[in-house]
C-alpha cells in the first residue's frame, strides 16, 4: 500500500511524522508535540506516570536494534 503526503511524495508508514496531544482532565489542549518521522515507532510508544516512552527502533531509523526494544523517555510536565 503506498502512502502520500499532501505534496503527493509517496512515503513508507514508518516515514510519516506523528503528534502526541497532551490534554488536562476537561480534555482541552495543554501542548501538541510533533515528532518527525524515520526516528520512532509511535506504534509500540506509550504513556506511562507522567512519561511518554517512544520506541526508537523505526526500521527507517540508523540506530534501530532489532534484538532489543529500545525507548525515548520524555517528561510529561
């Protein structure tokens, strides 16, 4: 399936870039974070106390290790 961006390049699902929204409890919008794409695999990445746990291993990306998962940790304040 090929992908594209609205300047009609055909892309990979793992060269898309992604935002995380942080909201607070009446869900209004606090922060949006854009992330580029080639680095994360926003599809294994979570949530977890207040840190959002992003998993660099993207195929696309220079440093993805296959025999380990392997996360950027960001604070969420």
């Amino acid at each position: 399936m090929e992908l594209f961006y609205p300047d009609g390049k055909s892309r990979s699902k793992d060269d898309f870039q992604f935002s995380v929204m942080i909201l607070d409890k009446t869900y209004n919008l606090i922060k949006e974070v854009v992330f580029e794409g080639q680095m994360f695999d926003y599809r294994q990445s979570f949530a977890y106390k207040n840190k959002l746990y992003l998993n660099i291993n993207n195929p696309l990306n220079d440093n993805v290790d296959e025999d380990h998962l392997q996360f950027a940790v960001y604070a969420l304040n």
